[in-house]
C-alpha cells in the first residue's frame, strides 16, 4: 500500500505557440483539469493498480467538490481536510509548441493542511509500505506525514518540489529514504552545502559529476530526474543512468508527477530500485505524449503495450 501527502489543484491551462514575452501579448487556447503534485503522483499509482490512500486539503467551495466527485469517479481512496475559509489551491500553467510548460500556483488551502489530519488518519501509515509526500502543502503536516511513515518503518519518498521551499525543509530531508529533485531543484539543495550550480549547469554534467554532487546530500538514495536526458540513480554505492524510450513529446506537464507516482507504486509492489526507476522512467515517458496532468496518467496495460514490458 502506497500514502501519498500532498497538494490538489485545479489547472488552468493555457496553450501558445511561443510563450509571451514580457509586455507582449499572445493568443492562445484554454482548457482546465485536476491537478497538483499530490494528487498528479497518487493518481499516477492509483492508475498503476497500488492500493494508494491520498491526503490532502481543500476548500469549501465548486473545485472542492469537483474533487471529491471526481476522486469518487475513479475510486481513488481519499481522506480531505475541507477548509471552511479558503478556496481549493489552483495552478495558472502556460503549454508552448514544443510541450514544456511555465507553472504559477496558489496553494491556497494546501498551506492549512493540519497535522492534527495527518494524525486523525495515523493508522494508514501503519499499513502502508511506501509514503509519498512533496513540498506543496503545509511543511508540518508533511513533516508529520514522515514522521508517523518512520515509526512504522515505512520507505519515506520526498519529492522537494517545489524548489523555492527547500530552504526551510531541513527536516524533510532528514526523514527522507529518497529524494527525487529535478534540476532547479537540486541546484537549490546544493546551494546549502556549499555548491552554486545552476539548473542549466546541472543539465550538462556528466553521470559521474552528478552522482558526486549527489552524495553531498546525505541522502541514502538520490534520484535526479533530467527531462528528456532520462534519471541517474546515486546510492552510497553506485550509480546509474537511465534512459527514456523515443517519444513525441506533447504536454510535459505532470511527467515528473508521474515519475514520482510510478517509482512509489512500484517500490510498493515490492520492484527492486533499479527496476522501479526504468518502469518509473517508461511511465513518465509515455505521460508525455498526452495532454493533461492527473487524468492523463497510463495504465499499466498502456505502458506495456507501447514499451513491451
């Protein structure tokens, strides 16, 4: 079994050829879903067949329900915190031609999650072998979540997006099993250790140079997701690369969701690392040749019918 703490947003899309620049004014074309990390990433499983319980706040009001109505619809086990004062956390998310994407979120009532919620649904964390959190609701509450997984000896998973939180988020490193930052986001975990990389530097540093940097982190398990360049795998250990399959790319939103989501599933399944991250990596792959976040995450079936595995 697989809990995920985290954040649900509604995405509101807007796709252009080219992004505007600053005072420019484009056209483009609209288009709203769910979302959020939390939420992308426990679907991600859920999509996957993993037993997956997700936890998370929103508010009193039309996206709310929209969630709960739409959890229900897919069977997605869900414990929500509704927050009688605040609206349900949104993302403002601008698509170009070539798929990538520039994200504005307000968290709005992920930031009330409480820990007392977290604990009200304690005994979950006594079931489950994996606990999935990310750095878009409330830091107590997340921190909370590791903690009660650490108790009951479940593999703690922090996905330390986003990348302005880290700064403050020493504990959740400290709890962490594994950590998965993409680029920026390990370029802002580096800076506290003494190291100025850019997220544009990081890309271009070879697998060596970036299991290295990795260690720096003291966490057992590093995982760096790259894009298009795949994931490199660091342990105290080893190291390993792993590419993506050839796809074509059409929406890049919610890929490292999906990554996150799918590595969680199958280290619950009980997959060995490695051969969590190459299903993880095939997964996110195929997420990218399909418009959406959490309603555009594959099935097992459709992953192994495109990637034969």
């Amino acid at each position: 079994m697989l809990v995920v703490v985290g954040s649900y947003n509604q995405d509101l899309v807007w796709r252009t050829p080219q992004f505007p620049k600053a005072g420019e004014t484009r056209t483009g074309f609209f288009s709203q879903g769910p979302g959020g990390k939390g939420f992308n990433q426990a679907m991600a499983a859920h999509r996957l067949k993993c037993p997956t319980t997700f936890i998370a706040a929103i508010g009193d009001d039309v996206l709310g329900n929209n969630a709960q109505r739409l959890a229900a619809s897919e069977s997605l086990q869900c414990h929500w915190q509704i927050c009688k004062n605040s609206a349900t956390g949104n993302a403002a998310i601008w698509l170009d031609d070539s798929g990538q994407n520039q994200i504005l979120v307000d968290l709005a009532a992920n930031r009330l999650l409480t820990t007392e919620h977290i604990d009200l649904h304690s005994a979950q964390f006594s079931q489950a072998r994996v606990a999935l959190v990310q750095q878009e609701a409330n830091t107590q509450a997340s921190l909370r979540a590791l903690e009660l997984a650490r108790e009951n000896g479940t593999i703690c998973i922090l996905n330390p997006a986003p990348a302005l939180a880290l700064a403050n988020n020493a504990e959740l490193l400290c709890l962490a099993d594994i950590i998965t930052p993409n680029e920026s986001e390990l370029s802002v975990l580096l800076q506290s250790h003494g190291e100025a990389y850019s997220a544009q530097d990081i890309a271009l540093l070879s697998g060596q140079q970036l299991h290295v940097l990795a260690r720096k982190l003291h966490c057992a398990t590093v995982i760096i997701t790259l894009g298009a360049r795949g994931i490199l795998l660091s342990t105290f250990a080893e190291f390993h690369e792993i590419s993506p399959p050839s796809v074509t790319v059409r929406d890049t939103t919610g890929a490292g969701d999906c990554f996150n989501g799918a590595l969680a599933s199958e280290l619950a399944n009980g997959a060995n690392m490695l051969d969590a991250c190459a299903f993880a990596v095939k997964a996110s792959a195929l997420k990218v040749e399909t418009a959406g976040a959490a309603l555009a995450m594959p099935s097992r079936e459709q992953i192994r019918t495109r990637f034969g595995c």
